[in-house]
C-alpha cells in the first residue's frame, strides 16, 4: 500500500494530512483523537460530527473485522477552505469482493457489482451487521460531500444523489475517502435510520455538562 501516492490522489494543497496506524487496540483512541480536534473548529456544525463519529468508527472497524487483516492506515484533514472533514482509510487486506462473496447470497457478483452492494443497508460478508458503508452513505445524502470505494480494479463514487463505478488501476486491498461537508446543520440520527440514539451518545462521551447547556 503506497500511502503517499493515496495521499497524493485524494489531499490537494494545505495543510497536510495527519496520518496514522490503528489496530484493535488503539481503534478507539484514533477515532477519539479526530472527534477531540473536530470539537475544536467553530466553523463544524456539531451534528455532523455526532454522526461522523459513529460512520468513521463503522469504517475502521471494517478494516478489522473484514480485511483479514489486523491493522490499517488512517489519514485525516479538515479542510477550511472546502469547509470538509477529510478522512482516507486504506487497508491492504483481500479486498471487498472476495470478502462479501464468502456470503452464498453474494457469490455470484462481480468485483463492479460487489462495490455497488456494499452501500446498501443489511449487506455483509456474515461478519457484521452491513450497516457502517451504509450509513456513511447516508452521512453524504445529508450534509453533502464525496464518498469513494476503490477495491481491486474498481471504484465507486457517491456524490449524494447517486453512485458511479468505474475501472481504476488495482488498488490493492480497500480503500475509503470520505470528504464531508460540515457547515450544514442535519440530524444526526437520521444517518443511522434512527436505529440508535448517536446523538446522544456522542453527547454523553465528549461533551460536558456545560457544553450540553449551551446547546440549547
């Protein structure tokens, strides 16, 4: 996996991406990190990081649980300009469509069809609950932005309102880029169909009782 050429691809100008490694054991402290700084920036309407704390959690959990591998690549930029949280994570695993068609339901895919599959709600290898590519779609539908899955010799791009495959040079193993917009007020809930209260849990995790006041 060629780290600085993704970088190169998907990270135009300044600053420059903050790149990391994760695992099963520091999952949680890297996604903690990137929602800490986020907090930080006036400018980020605080739904759209409730949600994207549960869909970027979702994604390197995929890593882990789907890419037979034990460990990923995360890279991650907001953007002042473009107002987008950017985040690219890469693994160099077996890649989606020899995971999912390890499900009989799915076996008869192609490596193009298995990309437009993996967006869908309820759309798994067996190993999950096909639920995380799908809600960071939904993320997309509603604040707005790009999301991008390459995988062997295909990429999907879904820009809100519809998804496009096309033939790329081999990636090896996953790769998924996320640029979201973060001026736009939604409700976080909404991402996840309302099948957990995220907003609230993203509340009692990282913000205190004060901040909780001055929400309202």
């Amino acid at each position: 996996m060629n780290i600085n050429k993704l970088i190169g691809m998907y990270f135009e100008g300044l600053p420059a991406p903050d790149v990391f490694t994760f695992d099963s054991e520091s999952i949680n402290d890297e996604c903690n990190a990137i929602v800490s700084n986020l907090l930080k920036i006036h400018d980020i309407e605080l739904s759209v990081v409730q949600s994207f704390n549960y869909c970027l959690y979702e994604v390197l959990d995929n890593v882990l649980t789907h890419s037979g591998k034990n460990s990923g690549v995360l890279v991650s930029r907001y953007s002042a300009e473009k107002k987008q949280i950017q985040v690219l994570v890469a693994d160099d695993g077996m890649g989606i469509h020899r995971s999912l068609i390890e499900n009989d339901l799915y076996k008869d895919l192609t490596e193009a069809e298995a990309l437009q599959h993996v967006i869908l709600d309820k759309v798994t290898d067996g190993k999950g609950m096909g639920f995380g590519l799908y809600s960071t779609k939904n993320l997309i539908t509603f604040a707005g932005g790009t999301l991008v899955i390459a995988s062997g010799q295909h990429k999907l791009v879904y820009d809100g309102l519809q998804s496009t495959v096309c033939e790329i040079e081999n990636t090896e193993g996953t790769v998924v880029y996320l640029a979201v917009n973060a001026n736009r007020e939604i409700n976080a809930n909404d991402v996840v169909d309302n099948r957990t209260d995220c907003a609230a849990d993203f509340n009692e995790a990282f913000l205190e009782d004060d901040d909780l006041d001055n929400l309202w």
